[in-house]
C-alpha cells in the first residue's frame, strides 16, 4: 500500500510540473503582423513587422515573398531591435495578392512555420 501511495505521488508531483511548464514550452506563435493578413497596401515598397509570443533566433529565421508573379524572393531579416520581432522590406511589389512565409527558431529550440497574406494595390 505505501508503495502504491509513493508512485501516485510521484505522478501528482511530475503532473503538476508538467502543467506548469506548458509556456516555457510553446513554440514561437505569431500575434500581429504589419501589414495584417487581408489588409490592402499601396506598393512597390512594403515594409513587413511580425512579432512573436518568444525570443526569436532573427539570424536563423527565414522570410519569403511570393508576389503576384508567383516567384519566391528570399526577403532579408533588419537586425532585431526586439527578441520577438522580425523586420523586413518588400521591393519592387507589384499589384496583387502577396504571400509572406515565415520559419522561425524560437528560444525553446523549435522552428515553426507560418504563412501572412494580403493585397498590394
């Protein structure tokens, strides 16, 4: 009985870490984009902010652009002023629809991916 009282236990308490922990855990999410996905913005050039939940590694991420001429243009990434912020410019945007692509490496090690899109008039 004691034995079976010790691993229960043992369980609550690596539970009870585990449901502490799920932030310090979580992979980089994006909260806001600039411009902010279906808006409509005036081109060629286009200023682009994403800020994360975490610290992002801005030297390890990455940034593309697809314009309305269905070619994928590595953007570059400014230096981090913010941890969770990445800054860059879209040249030479021609009118319609624009996809940003985004991978990330968060602080927890992880690389996640995600997609922004909206219009250039």
């Amino acid at each position: 009985m004691l034995g079976v009282m010790v691993r229960l236990g043992r369980n609550l308490v690596i539970a009870g870490v585990l449901a502490s922990a799920p932030l310090a855990w979580a992979h980089a999410v994006l909260l806001e984009g600039s411009p902010r996905p279906g808006a409509t913005v005036i081109g060629p050039s286009i200023p682009l902010t994403l800020r994360f939940n975490s610290r992002i590694d801005g030297k390890r991420s990455r940034l593309t652009a697809t314009g309305a001429n269905g070619k994928d243009e590595a953007l570059g990434i400014a230096p981090q002023t913010k941890p969770d912020t990445l800054s860059a410019e879209i040249k030479g945007a021609r009118p319609g629809r624009c996809r940003i692509r985004w991978q990330v490496l968060a602080s927890d090690g992880h690389i996640t991916r995600g997609e922004l899109v909206f219009q250039v008039q």
